[in-house]
C-alpha cells in the first residue's frame, strides 16, 4: 500500500477504535491518526509474528482493516493508561 492508503487506513481505524471505546481522551483527529496509524503498523506486526501472515497487503482486504483497528485498540488503551496517569 502506498503512504496515502496508509494515513487514510490509520485515520479511519484509529476513528473506529475510538468509536468502540468511548471515553474522554486528549487531542483530536491528528491523535486519532497517529494512533491509527501506529496501530495499524502494530496490528500488522502482531499478525505477521503470531500467525506467521502478512495481513497488510491490499487496502480492502478484510484482514488489513481488523488488524489495523485492533492494533488501533491496543495503542489507545495504553494511550489513555500513560496520559491518565499525567493528568
């Protein structure tokens, strides 16, 4: 995938991982890309090292967006857990 697909990718997941945990969190859209996009780069990781599959390989694939949105959901937990003890 190119670099756009990848931001709209991140910024989508990392929309969707938000839209699944509500709550109150620091930042806006720009956090929800990055936070996608870091989720994204992680949930492929996580899918290549555990499963031995390279999920990130087409933009409409099934596997690309569930990878990307759980890895989205990993990074904003933890996000919210660093930036609550902040608070």
């Amino acid at each position: 995938m190119g670099i756009v697909a990848w931001i709209v990718l991140g910024l989508l997941a990392g929309m969707i991982a938000k839209a699944l945990l509500p709550g109150r969190d620091p930042g806006g859209l720009l956090v929800d890309l990055i936070l996608g996009v870091v989720g994204a780069m992680l949930g492929g990781f996580l899918a290549s090292a555990l499963f031995h599959i390279h999920p990130l390989d087409g933009f409409f694939d099934v596997s690309t967006w569930v990878t990307a949105i759980i890895g989205a959901i990993i990074i904003l937990v933890a996000f919210r857990a660093v930036s609550g003890r902040r608070a």
